[in-house]
C-alpha cells in the first residue's frame, strides 16, 4: 500500500501551546471501513504521546489531552 505524510495542528484548550502532529497514513482504508491506518511518526511543539502505533497527544505543560 502507498504512504503518505499527514499533519494534524495541535492547541492546548488550557495554555494555548501550539505545535503539529506528523503522521504517516495509507492511502487506501485497510478492510474499507472508512479509517486510515496511520501511524505517528513526530511532533513539534511541546507535547508528548502515548504509547501505541496511534496514540493520544497531550501537552507537555498540563499533561492535558489535545488529540
């Protein structure tokens, strides 16, 4: 399957901090379910991610969940 780089702008609903999530997605929904397998592949900005293939981000000031 072909791959593709997407972006995801992040903001903190707490303190404002701003940065971007970059994924890599296939381009085709795997079993046509209308979701992409994606996975994280970095962030900029002050944040931080979970652990998993997809995992949530949260701000690295508030430990709030952004995505």
């Amino acid at each position: 399957m072909a791959r593709r780089e997407d972006t995801q702008s992040l903001k903190c609903p707490q303190c404002g901090t701003t940065g971007v999530a970059i994924y890599e997605e296939n381009e085709t929904p795997p079993h046509h379910q209308g979701r992409l397998d994606r996975k994280l592949i970095d962030i900029e900005g002050e944040f931080k991610a979970g652990l998993g293939y997809d995992p949530e981000i949260y701000c690295a000031r508030c430990e709030i969940k952004v995505s």
